[in-house]
C-alpha cells in the first residue's frame, strides 16, 4: 500500500523536475508509444486513451499516434499489472482511474500491484457517477428523497446495479444506503452497458454509474438521473441536483483517470510524457470528443496528480471499512 514515506519520496523526485526542460529526454523521440486500457473499447475512458493518444503524433515524444491496447477485466487490474513489467523508456503507458490506486488497495487482499509500483504522469479527465432509474420506478420520484422512500415502500425492488463489486459506483451506493438507512440491494454488472441495458428495460430499478454514459438514454427519456456525485452540477445536467445537495455530503466524488508509467521510467521522459499529455488535452477535437461521453478534461502536474492520489487514498480507507466490503466477502 501507498505510505507516507512513499508519498513523499515520490513528491520529492517530482519536484527536481522543474529545473529540466520537459521535452529535453526525447530529442528523437521514441518510434511507437503503446497505452494500456483496463476496460473495452468504446468505454467513456477509452475516448481519453485514444483522443490523447492520436495527438501524441508529430510531437517530440513520438512522430507516431499512440496505439491503444485494450486489456479489460478484473476492474482495471490485468492492464496495471501489464504495465507492472513493461519497458521503462516511456515507450509504455497506461490510463486507469484512481480507484484502482486508492480504493482497490482495501479492498483486494492478493492486489498483484502496488501503487509505488508506478510514475504517475498526469491526470487525463474527470467524471462524475450519478444515480438513474428507470421505468421500474413511478414518473411520481422526481427526486433523491422520493427514490428513498420509494425503495422503504418497496424492499423487494429497491436494487441498485453498478459496473462491478467494488467500483466506485458500488461503494457509491452502498455509502448512500448506510447514510439514508434505507437498504438497497447491490447488483453487479460486467460495466456499464449491460446495467444501463436492464435499467432501461425495465429489469432494474435504479444503476449507479458514470454519469456520462447516461447522457444519450437521458436525452431519449429512457431514464431519468436523480443525482450527480460532483462538488457542483455537472455541466451535462445542469437542472440535476448533486448528491450534496440534497443531504449527502460525503458522496462528493470526482474520480479521474489517469496516465501512468513504470515506476523506474527515467523522471526526465516522465516530464516529457506529462508535457505532451497535457498539450493534447486542450486540443479542441479532443475536448469535443471528451464532452460526447460527459468526460471533463483535466490535465495536470504530476505533483498536483501525487497529491490528489493521496487525499483520495487517506479518505477512502475509512469509507471501505464502514461500507465492510471486501473482494473475498
């Protein structure tokens, strides 16, 4: 698991970056750059793989868009651990959200990877998860409170689906049945499709999910989200009231993914990926492609992703405890 004195050591290495001239590593630049991605094609963070990766082309990291390797299953954990044991020269990334970094930790007892295992790069996007229900559900629950009191007046529908045990949507909910003292049961999916696919159908009452992949069944009036997990509205439902809003204050969530290298990547390349990375990012294609799946583009230092790494690691300790989850129960 991450510690402090890890924590600090890493932030101390990041510092001693700023006197290099980020690009200066890579005066030729390496000939093909290879992104792992945890989860399949077509996925909300699959966009960011691939938007960031085509913009690498022609830069002084690499003359190549970036290839993107697809290695879904285990919640993200079979790419991470790929990345484990690949080059070090910067020629091998990764993206992968931070719960695999903060919360799986607690959660896996045999987790094959350690977060110091790692250089983080930079954080790519940001998402925010929300609560939907479907037409299982009255067209009466218009809010929070009526889908609660709905499910008090219905416990043998009151289910809820997330894209895995232990996802960040999945403790998401559980969090909100321990807060609201109203039991709902937990469904899990093989992600996001196939919960959104029985929510709409009628199959299940409500899902928890990133927001983003609601956006087109929302805009068709196939569901309807009751709640966004952000600090404030997200900008893609801007008449949807937050979590916190409406009595839930520690179900503020914004999970990021993030792009990752091995940890022995010498800190000069690292610099050079974190400088390319974060030019893609402002692109325009790619804030418009990002905004198609309710993404939020969000680059940062590597200093400011260490940081913010380490604030989600610290909280969700407690959390995972209260919430008593564990991948063997």
């Amino acid at each position: 698991m991450t510690t402090r004195r890890h924590f600090t050591q890493s932030l101390a290495g990041i510092a001693a970056l700023t006197a290099l001239h980020p690009l200066s590593a890579l005066a030729q630049g390496l000939a093909q750059v290879k992104i792992f991605y945890g989860f399949p094609p077509g996925s909300a963070g699959d966009s960011v793989a691939r938007r960031v990766g085509e913009k690498l082309a022609g830069t002084a990291y690499t003359p190549n868009p970036a290839v993107v390797d697809n290695r879904p299953g285990a919640g993200g954990r079979i790419a991470l651990e790929a990345l484990k044991s690949a080059p070090a020269d910067g020629s091998v990334l990764a993206l992968a959200p931070v719960s695999a970094m903060s919360v799986y930790p607690y959660i896996y007892k045999q987790l094959s990877y350690k977060p110091e295992d790692f250089a983080l790069i930079s954080i790519g996007a940001v998402m925010h998860h929300g609560l939907a229900v479907g037409p299982m559900v009255p067209a009466s629950v218009k809010t929070l409170k009526d889908f609660l009191d709905w499910a008090t007046a219905n416990p043998t529908l009151a289910n809820y689906g997330s894209p895995g045990a232990g996802s960040m949507p999945h403790l998401l909910g559980a969090l909100l049945g321990i807060r609201s003292k109203v039991e709902l049961k937990h469904v899990p999916y093989r992600g996001t499709v196939p919960g959104i696919t029985d929510l709409v159908a009628g199959q299940i009452a409500a899902t928890m999910n990133p927001s983003g992949d609601y956006l087109s069944y929302a805009k068709a009036g196939k569901l309807r989200v009751l709640a966004t997990s952000g600090p404030k509205r997200s900008p893609y439902y801007p008449d949807v009231p937050t979590f916190a809003e409406q009595g839930f204050a520690d179900l503020v969530v914004e999970e990021w993914f993030g792009f990752y290298a091995p940890a022995k990547t010498p800190a000069a390349v690292q610099a050079s990926a974190n400088a390319v990375i974060n030019q893609a990012l402002k692109d325009k294609s790619v804030l418009d492609s990002l905004a198609m799946v309710g993404l939020i583009p969000a680059g940062s230092t590597q200093e400011e992703m260490a940081r913010s790494q380490h604030a989600e690691y610290e909280r969700w300790g407690p959390l995972v405890k209260q919430i008593g989850f564990s991948a063997d129960s």
